[in-house]
C-alpha cells in the first residue's frame, strides 16, 4: 500500500484536495455527455456529483478499503481518462487508481500514468459498441412516494439519453391545480430534500420539462385503455409503483395499451411472478418476462448478505425483526384500518406487525426456503429502517471474521452496490436517508457466538429500494456496458 506522508498543513491540504475534486466534476460530465462514459469509486457513482460529495466518495474509501486513495491520486488518472478515445462504458476510476498506485509501490521506477491507463483501458478505446440497441422509453405508472424518488434517480441517470429516459407519468386526476401540485411534491420532499436540478410546468400541455427532459402527465382511471404512442412514447417499459395490481393477471392491463412492451411492479409479486432482487437473481429476467417483480424493501434490503452468509457459514434457521419505518398504509392519529395494530397512531407508537418479507426471500434464494420467520415493529420514523436478523449457523464463525468478509464484499465483489458497511460507533438512522446500496452492515453491533450470529443492517426504505428498482429496470431493457474492471457490471 502508498502511503503518503503525514499532513501538517491539513488547511492546505484540504483546499489542494477541493480545488483538484472541483476540477473532476467537469471531466466526469465531459466523459459522460461526449462519449458515454459513467464513472465511479468503488462503486459509487461520481457523475452529477458536488465538489463535497466527490471528496466525501474519496474518504468513504480510505476508512473502508484502508487505502491511501485521495484526490491526488485519482486527479491524473482521471485526466488520462479523458485524453482516450473511449466508448460508451463504466469505469472504476477508484480501482483504476489503486492498481496504479500499487505498481508505484512495487517497481523501482514509476510507470508512466498516460501509458498505464491506455493499457488498462485498451478494451473500452476505439470500441465500436453501444450498452442498448435503442433507448428505452420508461413510463412511470403512480407517482407516489416511490415514483417521484424513481423521477429523481431515472432523471439523474438519463446522461446523453441513449440509454433510458423517463417520458411519461399516469396518475389520477385529483382536482384543479393537480400538476403543480405534484410538480411540488417533486421539487421538496421533507425527507429526501430539494430535486437537484430544474422543473417547469406546462399545464396547457399537461407536461413537465426536468432538467430538459419532457416528460408527459397522462391522467386515466385504468392502465388498459391508453395510447402511448400519441405521446411518441414505443416499447414503453411500464413501472407500475401503485401496488394495486400484484398478480400476473393484474398487471397484464397494462399490455392491453397501445406502445407497453413490459412491465415492472414495485411491490412483492403474488402467484408466480419472478421476484428479482437486482444482484441476486437478476440473471433469471429473460426478454422474453414481460411481466416482473421488485420484490418489496425488505427483500432487497436482507436477500443479499442472507445469500452470502448461508454460502460461506451455511445457514441453518433464522429470525428477521425489522424495526422499520411507517409509512402511508399507516394513520397519522387513531383510525379504523382492516389489519391489526394499524390503525392506530403512525406519530405516536411502535407498531408491532408482520412482514412477508422473511418467507419472500426464498423466491431470490431458494436455499433458504422454510428457514426463516420474521416480524416487523413501525416506529415514529418518516425514514430508514434496520432489519435484525438473528441467525443460526452450520459452521462456527467470530465477529471479527463476518465483519471482514462483508467489508471485502462491500468493497471487491460484484454486489458492491448492494452492500454497504460501516464501522461508526455513532451511526444513527438518519445517516442514511439516500443511501443507495441496499443495506449497510453496522459492523460494530455485529454478535456472534460459536454457532450463533446477529448482524444489524440499515436501510433507507424508500431511497435505497428505488436505487434497486432503477438497476432493475436497467437490465430488463437490456443495457449491458463494457466495464473496468472488466465483467464487473457497475449497474448491477
């Protein structure tokens, strides 16, 4: 490992580190609106990203892999990035950099960076290669919680638009004023903050302009009567984010309207619906599935590191507690809902009830079938949820040893987006409000006993399921980039 040498003007070392990260953020946009190119550290993306969030990215690292990654390192690597002719792909500018600063360390003589860099990159230079045949036209079916977080993310990641781009909204049509309303609701959002970036409302059109992207409110009171190609909108993949139709049947309506090529509903899937958990067993979509499931947040939150746990210790049962936030199925005060515990007061109370979401991770690991129970507490938290699973295991294990596993995952593995990891010995629920991995392991709460293990995983019940649903949606229409490092797909 290079170690620099120790700091003693850490003002103007800061403001080095500042001005080299505000100098990247150019160079990121150019890599992405000229040639396509995403780019990220350690699996974080850095495009559309402020000059703090940048060096916040860079520090991550440094606590988490235990590396000397900074700007300085990363600043030239970059720039001889944006000297090659590269194609449409994603690439690891953090492992770029440490391959690069581990052969500084090991040979007598430092390799040129230019040279380094056109090597490792040979494969994505002067690639005749596109990550989809056409764009996809995405439709956004509600825009609930869920669908104006799904707004946000699939906005951010529309890049030079040859990839995906969201072109319409359906809703019901709940008054007078009814787009500016909705139009608000995107612009704030108490918990999740400001829309990074502009919106304006054409009411006499019925559409909206976001971040230059027109994107048309269509209001019906059914998904089987439109038609989407009066809005120029073909092979529409459809998000439904309502939860009213859950089944196979429900969801093909909306194939019955003109232009929808698949569907996907943001909410378990009943009958036999594939539930993908996006890094688990999303090589089970085919283009053929025109129909599938997200799963719910919880699935995508526990599935991951239950699947990694069972495939090194094995497991043998366990329980899963969700302490989770509450949401809108709940009452604000006091009031008749049909499921027990429910209707009383959302603001006021710890909810004890149950979650589907224990048995329904065997739908994405079927080697976990009949292994597990599980039950759910809402609590007095607009956002971000933990999931306790309590385990016991075929082989003994330390809490030394799990720790450092799920850190190599969260760091080295092709799930690294759905993991995260943290050894903050005060980390609260509001630290991870956006947190887009799927869970993040509190690796200072991890127990473990011979056989017997709890591990505490944070998840921000909104934010990070639609980070998923984003990678879903990827790979069902299809886009599959060229990658550095090669065959670890960054959008996974």
């Amino acid at each position: 490992m290079v170690v620099r040498p120790s700091v003693d003007d850490y003002f103007g070392d800061w403001k080095a580190r500042e001005a080299l990260a505000q100098q990247m953020i150019p160079m990121i946009g150019m890599l992405e609106h000229k040639k396509g190119v995403q780019t990220f550290l350690y699996g974080r993306a850095l495009n559309n990203r402020s000059t703090a969030d940048i060096m916040k990215s860079h520090r991550r690292i440094r606590e988490v892999a235990r590396n000397e990654l900074s700007e300085f390192e990363s600043h030239p690597v970059l720039e001889a990035m944006c000297k090659l002719n590269l194609s449409s792909s994603q690439i690891d500018l953090g492992k770029l950099t440490v391959k690069y600063m581990g052969l500084c360390e090991s040979q007598a003589h430092k390799p040129d960076i230019n040279e380094f860099v056109e090597k490792e990159l040979a494969h994505l230079i002067d690639a005749d290669y596109k990550p989809v045949e056409k764009p996809t036209d995405v439709v956004l079916y509600g825009f609930g919680r869920i669908g104006r977080l799904l707004t946000r993310l699939l906005l951010e990641q529309t890049g030079n638009g040859q990839v995906m781009r969201l072109r319409a909204v359906v809703v019901r049509k709940s008054g007078e004023g009814d787009l500016v309303k909705r139009v608000n609701l995107l612009r704030n959002d108490s918990v999740h903050g400001p829309f990074e970036g502009t919106v304006r409302v054409d009411e006499e059109n019925s559409r909206i302009i976001a971040n230059g992207n027109i994107i048309h409110f269509i209001y019906s009171d059914g998904p089987d009567t439109l038609d989407y190609t009066e809005y120029d909108i073909h092979d529409a993949l459809i998000i439904d984010n309502t939860g009213k139709w859950r089944d196979e049947e429900g969801l093909s309506l909306h194939l019955k309207s003109k232009g929808v090529s698949k569907v996907m509903l943001t909410a378990p899937g009943k009958g036999d619906l594939k539930n993908i958990v996006s890094g688990i067993n999303h090589d089970m979509i085919t283009p053929e599935d025109k129909i599938i499931s997200a799963a719910s947040c919880t699935t995508n939150a526990i599935a991951p590191i239950l699947k990694l746990i069972n495939e090194r210790y094995g497991v043998v049962h366990g329980h899963v507690e969700t302490v989770h936030a509450y949401t809108n199925d709940q009452n604000l005060i006091d009031n008749y809902h049909k499921a027990d515990r429910r209707g009383r007061s959302a603001a006021l109370n710890m909810v004890l009830t149950e979650t589907g979401a224990a048995t329904a991770v065997a739908k994405a690991v079927p080697e976990l079938q009949g292994k597990l129970t599980g039950n759910a507490v809402r609590v007095p938290v607009a956002n971000v949820s933990m999931a306790i699973l309590s385990l016991t295991l075929e082989n003994e294990s330390t809490r030394e040893d799990i720790n450092e596993f799920i850190r190599n995952i969260a760091l080295h593995s092709p799930i690294q987006n759905q993991i995260g990891y943290t050894e903050s010995p005060d980390a609260v629920s509001s630290d991870f409000v956006g947190m887009r991995e799927a869970a993040t392991l509190d690796a200072t709460a991890t127990k473990a006993q011979g056989k017997n293990t709890i591990l505490y995983l944070w998840y921000d019940n909104e934010f990070s399921y639609s980070s998923q649903v984003v990678r879903m949606v990827s790979k069902m229409a299809g886009v599959n980039y060229l990658t550095y490092p090669e065959n670890e797909d960054l959008n996974i």
